[in-house]
C-alpha cells in the first residue's frame, strides 16, 4: 500500500504540532464565550463520517474545555475523485436547538458538501456554528463557505490520502497526509 505513495505532504510530527496548536486556540475561543453565559450547553463537536474520524479523535483530545461529541455521514464522493450529488447517510442523534456547534471535516475541497451540511443544520437554529477541516484546497472552491478554523492550506491541486482520507476507501489509516502516485493509462 505504501509504495503507491509517491510523496508524503504532511508529517505525523507536522500534524500533531498543528493539531495541538488548533486545540488551544479552540478551546480559548470558547471558554472565553462560554464565560459571557454560564448557563450554556456544553459544546458540541460535530464529526464527518468518515474522513474526519482520526483528526477528530485527536482533536478533542488536544481540547480542555466541556464537551460532547457526535457524528453525521455525509456521501459526497461516489468512488475515486469526482464530485457526485451530496446525501446526509447519518444524521445527529441530539437536537442542536441553542447549542454551540464545531463541524469537524477531513478537507474541504468545492465547498459543496459543507454547504449542504451547514443549510441543514443552521435550520435548526443552533446558538453558533463554527467549521474546523485539517485541509483546505481555497482554490478549487465552487461554493463559498465560512470555515473558522484551519489546519493546513494545500499549496497546490494535489489529491490527497492518508490521516482519514481516502482513495477508494484505502488509505485512511496512513498516520500521515501523502499524495498518491499517478498510474499512467
Ligand atoms: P467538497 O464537497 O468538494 O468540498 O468535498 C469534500 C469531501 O471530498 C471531503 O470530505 C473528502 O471526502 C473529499 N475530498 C476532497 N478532496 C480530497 C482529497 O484530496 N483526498 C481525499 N478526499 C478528498
């Protein structure tokens, strides 16, 4: 599996440095607004299925403020690299009415999955939604989307793998971000 990697982008020493600094800063924010109303909820962090798993599960772990945490599954990807049509596979398991929300995705790429995430749930009224993705590709944007807090900004119109992201369901547990090597047709 390994040497269909043709170069690693990201290091695991990389992204636990960025993934503890994203920790703080989270954390920071929001004890600085849960101190304006001590009656607040718990945030509640807000996890992709399943490219976000592993970035999550650290994440939090790099947090020291209350929280609780769910998930939803989105299908935006068919298989392989193109966009299809974005279904909700999973949705919440709690109402979300007055809560403050951290959406955490894997990368944002169009915007378009976001989007439709954030359409949906800002209908239910949440208190604030705030977005954090390890990965943005800022200029393959089709749809514009407000994402607070990012990991790492891609330099180029790379493809990606690894640290939850896939290529046909393979390489999610890579502990770093690599490109895949071409194959040649
Ligand atoms: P968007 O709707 O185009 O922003 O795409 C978001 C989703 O596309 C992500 O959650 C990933 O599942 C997938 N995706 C986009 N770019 C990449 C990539 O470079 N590698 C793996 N998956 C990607």
């Amino acid at each position: 599996m390994l040497n269909t990697i043709e170069r690693m982008i990201i290091s695991v020493d990389e992204i636990g440095q960025r993934v503890r600094e994203l920790g703080a800063q989270i954390s920071a924010d929001y004890r600085a607004g849960a101190g304006r109303d001590p009656h607040r909820r718990p945030l509640l962090v807000v996890g992709l299925l399943k490219g976000a798993m592993p970035f999550m599960a650290d994440l939090i772990r790099a947090m020291d403020i209350p929280l609780e945490y769910d998930f939803m599954a989105v299908s935006s990807y068919r298989n392989g690299t193109s966009p299809g049509e974005v279904r909700i596979l999973k949705d919440l398991d709690c109402a979300i009415g007055r809560r403050d929300l951290l959406i955490v995705e894997d990368i944002v790429d169009t915007g378009r999955t976001l989007h439709r995430i954030l359409k949906g749930l800002s209908a239910r009224e949440p208190a604030t939604l705030r977005v954090c993705t390890l990965l943005d590709k800022p200029h393959r944007r089709e749809v514009e989307v407000p994402v607070d807090y990012v990991g790492f900004v891609l330099p180029e119109n790379l493809f990606v793998v690894g640290y939850g992201l896939d290529y046909a369901e393979l390489y999610r547990n890579l502990p770093f971000i690599g490109v895949l090597k071409r194959r040649e047709a």
